[in-house]
C-alpha cells in the first residue's frame, strides 16, 4: 500500500484514472481534505491535503512511484510505501490480476 498527500486545489481525477489505466493501482482511496502543518524550506507551512491511498505490488512499485512523481504537483511528494503482511488472500489475489502487465 502507498500513502500520498494532494493538494485540494489539483484535479485528482485525471491522475487516478492515469493511475488505474496504466495498471500501476488496483484501487485508490481518497479521503476527506485535511489540514496539514509542516517544515518546508527551513519555515512553517500550513496546507489543505486530500490524503491518498493507492493499492498495489511490490512488482509495481517502482514503476507507480516514478509515475507519481511525474504526475504530482509538489517538488517533493510524500510517497510512503507500506508493506502488506497478511490479508485476505482473495483481496491480494485481486490487487495482483487488477496490476499484472
């Protein structure tokens, strides 16, 4: 699973169709915008953020990670991957048919 943040004022749709087209994500969550405080060049920044959750392999990975970064806005995107140990394995089974290339 990949964790990302996007900025409220960009179009997500255009990148999670990109993203399901490509077969780079099985499934992507978006969830409701959140208020985000952080350190960015040394000063305090405060920003509106629509957290994302994307689904995909390992296999995937590398190439869903260079996508994002081509696609998304911010000059550093968070993309933070998360490794799945266990899950139910029709769930998995259909997260690697839904990426397979």
């Amino acid at each position: 699973m990949v964790w990302t943040n996007w900025p409220e004022d960009h179009d997500l749709t255009s990148v999670t169709d990109t993203l399901l087209k490509e077969k780079l994500v099985a499934c992507i969550n978006r969830f409701p915008v959140v208020v985000s405080s952080y350190i960015w060049n040394g000063q305090p920044e405060t920003s509106r953020e629509i957290p994302v959750l994307l689904k995909t392999t390992a296999d995937r990975y590398p190439a869903l990670e260079q996508r994002l970064k081509a696609l998304h806005p911010y000059e550093l995107p968070e993309i933070i991957a998360v490794s799945v140990e266990q899950g139910l394995p029709a769930y998995l089974q259909w997260v690697e048919n839904a990426t397979s290339v």
